[in-house]
C-alpha cells in the first residue's frame, strides 16, 4: 500500500505545525461541547413532535424540511462552501485585502440570492406542493417556507467568514444558541397549533440560526475597505465558478432524500416516511459531532494545505483515525440497543423503523471514512469530479431504495443506505488514490479492520443469536470503547500535542 515517505511526512509534519495534528481532535472537543447540547436540544424538539404529530406528522416535517434545505441549496449556488476555503487561503496569506473585500463580497451576495430564492420558491409553491403530495392542500405551508431560504442563505455567508478565519469557539456558539433560542420559542407553536405549526417551527429555527451567525461573525476583526457592489459582483466570480460546481454536487445530495420520501408516500405512506426520518436522525446524533467538526474547522485546514498532496494526506488520515475512534462505541451502543434507544427518543409507534436505524448506523460508520476523502475535492477545487462522486451516490441511492422497497419494504431503504455507502467508499479512494496519492496509513488500516469486525458482529449476533445477544454485544462495547480510549489517551500524536502545549507554555 502506498504512503507518504517519512522523509515527506516529516517535511509535512514540519510545515503543519507540532499541533496541527491534534487540531482535529481538539477541534472535534470544541465543536462536541456545544454539539450535545444541540443534540439534546433535538432530542426535545423531536420527542415533543413524536408525541403530539405521530409519524405523519414527523414525515410532514421531513418532507417540508427536505424542500426547504434543497431550495437553499439552489438559492446559495455554493458560496457559503467556496467562500469558506476562499477565506481560509486568505487568512493563512495573511491577505487583510483579500479578506475584507471576499468578507463583504460573500454577505452581499448571500443576501441577493436569499431574496431570489425566497421569491422563486414563493411563485413556484403551488406547483411544489403538487409534485410532492399530489394534492394543492399545502400550497400557502411551502409559500410561507419560502422564509427559511432568506434566513439560511444569510447565515450561511457569515458561517463562512466564521468558518474560513477558524474561529472555532464562535462556531461553537452559533452552533448552541440558535438551536437553543428556536427551540425555546418554536415548541409552543407546535403544542398549539399541531400540524398547522410545523411551518413557522422552520422559520423559527431558521431565524434564529441567523441571528446567532449576524452576531459572531460581526465580532471577527477584518480591516474594512469600501468596495461597491459592482466590486463585490467581480470578487464574487471565483466563488461563484467554485460554488457552482459545489452547488450542483450539493443539490443533488439534498435533493436525494426529498426523491426518497416521494418514493416511500408513493409505496409506503408518510408513517413510513416518519419512521425513515426517525432512523436518519438517530443513526447521525453520535457521530453528527464528527460530521460538525468536518464541516467547520477540517474543510478550512485542509483547504489551507491544498497546495500539498503530502500534508492532504496526512490530514485526512488524522480525521479519518480520530473520527472512527470517537464513532465506534455509539455506533456498536446504537446497535445493541435500537429497539429502546427508538422508544426514548420517540415512541413505541416508530418501532418498525429499527431495521432501518441498525443498516443506516452501518453505513453512517462508512462516511466517518469518507467524508474526510471527499472534502479532498472539495479542498482542491475539483468541481467536475466533486458532481460526479455526488451524482453516482445519488443515483446508486435511489436505485437501490427503489429496489429495496419493492423487495423488502421499509427495512429495504436502510439496507439501499448501507450498499451505496460501499460503493461510494469504493469510489471516491480510488478518485484520490489516483489523482491526489492519498491512501491509508498502516495504524489508520488497522483501526478500520477492527471497526468493521466489532459492528459485523454486533450486527449478525443480534439477527442470528437473539437470546445471547445482549449480553455478547455489551461485551463488544465495552472492549471497544477502551480500545478506543487506550489509542486517544497514549497514542504518540496525543504525547506531542502536550509537549507542544507545554513549550507554548
């Protein structure tokens, strides 16, 4: 197999920094803090539509929140992305002209394409509302979800300037306060008014996701320079070049779970689609921390060492040991117990959708190995290929959930989830195995052997050993989870980071 040469592991080493290579786990810490209270925040809000909104009520919320998150996509054309690594290589230059004029450029035209968006969506409700349910009865919900796209997209440009200066302890907060503050006024909505409700309980969220977004990212010092907004239209051609590529590969993974719940009314009903959102919330609670920290501090590093295949690679397999380290004891926890982790987080009546939660928690472990691979293209820019690997997901997807249904009913969807993260891993390491040189470093290979024969077996001894089962897989668990404590707390990255710390000191 191969892998950087010491000689240029060292150079990189040397380049990143003593630190560089525990920022991801410290970063992953900073970014948890606030995450498990946003966690908790969902558990709430979720358990409380469960119990008032059934699932019906659970799959309307899916649904409208698929069409909200795919509009936002469109309307923000990948910028939020592209402005992020655009910042990052701007601060780690050291370019104040740069960041100001790419700072000012992304708020201008997040908000001109919010308003766009918003008012697209606005005109084309009724035809949306068709397409999806068939029926004009939720023409005026999706006109006024329209709201949501103004919001996200407006957050979504500051989270960019936060994101690409790394200002993780202001991400942190973003990250608690507007979930805490929607949570806190949008409840009471969906206690009185039920289904009716589920609308402004978007918004809400949404509203207060960007007041929290507009508050920190006004605390990062940039040096102000006027520039006009023809200006900032010329600034923002590179982004938007960039982000349209990202915008097109993004859509379409957005757009993947909106065709999913089409399929599941058409052959299902929407109980099934709230018994799908149910499994897809669950399966990422744990490792959505990882999945946090990717998005918020790995993407602007790596991006910052995109210049060098070398110091990619070594990023990349730091993310990669970290990430599946911290997701393997919730991942084999879930596992062992998904029939009662169901029934805390929402009711006996969302029971069928266990099978569903145990296939996806399998490939959610895939993607702590993935994701760090694609945010590679993401990182260097390789739009056409970024489209391409999200396009085959997609499509591998919706094939499979089709072929699932069919065959084997609700289960079938999480079984479809499973196969095309298989071959999406297949995919994508080839891609930047060829193009970039990365592979797998020889403790990372070791870590992922182990990771895959712990939930293979906690998997079959709960389908072919029912009786013992529980007892064998709290055993797997425990081993697991000090196995992976043994490797964070004395592995030798970890050793250097404290001397690191102490010569800072």
């Amino acid at each position: 197999m191969l892998k950087p040469s010491a000689e240029d592991e060292m150079k990189a080493n040397a380049r990143l920094g003593d630190s560089s290579n525990f920022q991801t786990l410290k970063s992953t810490f900073i970014m948890g803090g606030s995450s498990i209270i946003n966690i908790v925040l969902g558990i709430i809000r979720n358990k409380v539509i469960a119990l008032l909104l059934n699932p019906a009520g659970m799959g309307l919320t899916g649904l409208y929140q698929s069409i909200s998150n795919l509009a936002c996509t469109i309307s923000g054309m990948g910028i939020n992305e592209s402005g992020a690594r655009q910042v990052a290589i701007a601060f780690q230059d050291g370019n104040e002209s740069v960041i100001s004029r790419t700072s000012r450029s992304l708020r201008r035209i997040a908000f001109l394409t919010g308003i766009v968006g918003t008012a697209v969506l606005l005109l084309l409700s009724k035809w949306v509302g068709f397409f999806t349910f068939h029926n004009n009865e939720h023409t005026i919900d999706i006109a006024l979800l329209s709201l949501t796209i103004l919001f996200f997209t407006i957050s979504g440009g500051q989270l960019a300037l936060i994101q690409g200066a790394r200002k993780i302890p202001y991400l942190a907060n973003v990250n608690m306060l507007g979930p805490l503050w929607g949570t806190l006024l949008s409840l009471p909505i969906i206690y009185f008014l039920g289904v009716r409700g589920i609308v402004s309980y978007l918004i809400i969220m949404s509203g207060t996701s960007m007041a929290a977004s507009w508050w920190y990212s006004r605390k990062i010092r940039i040096v102000e320079e006027k520039t006009s907004w023809h200006d900032s239209f010329i600034d923002a051609k590179p982004l938007m070049s960039l982000g349209a590529a990202l915008m097109v590969g993004t859509i379409i993974g957005y757009g993947t779970p909106y065709f999913l719940r089409i399929l599941l009314i058409r052959f299902l009903g929407l109980d099934a689609v709230g018994e799908f959102q149910a499994a897809s919330i669950l399966s990422t609670v744990y490792v959505g921390i990882l999945f946090k920290a990717m998005a918020t501090d790995f993407y602007p590093r790596l991006s910052a060492a995109s210049r060098s295949d070398v110091e990619s690679c070594l990023l990349v397999n730091e993310q990669i040991e970290a990430g599946l380290l911290l997701a393997i004891p919730g991942v084999l926890i879930t596992l062992t117990f998904a029939p009662l982790v169901m029934i805390i987080f929402y009711s006996s009546k969302f029971l069928p959708a266990v099978d569903v939660l145990r296939w996806q928690v399998l490939g959610v472990l895939l993607q702590v190995i993935t994701w760090p691979m694609g945010y590679v293209l993401r990182a260097k820019a390789a739009g056409g290929l970024f489209v391409v690997t999200e396009l085959f997901a997609s499509i591998s997807y919706l094939v499979g959930t089709w072929v699932g249904i069919r065959q084997f009913g609700l289960p079938g969807i999480g079984a479809a989830f499973f196969v095309y993260n298989i071959l999406y891993f297949i995919l994508i390491y080839r891609i930047v195995h060829v193009k970039y040189k990365f592979a797998f470093l020889k403790n990372n290979v070791q870590v992922l052997v182990l990771a895959f024969i712990l939930t293979g077996a906690v998997l079959l001894t709960t389908y072919f050993s029912p009786r013992y089962s529980l007892l064998i897989n709290i055993a797997l668990t425990i081993a697991a989870c000090l196995y992976s404590y043994k490797k964070l707390a004395f592995s030798h990255w970890i050793a250097r980071f404290v001397n690191a710390l102490k010569r800072k000191g």
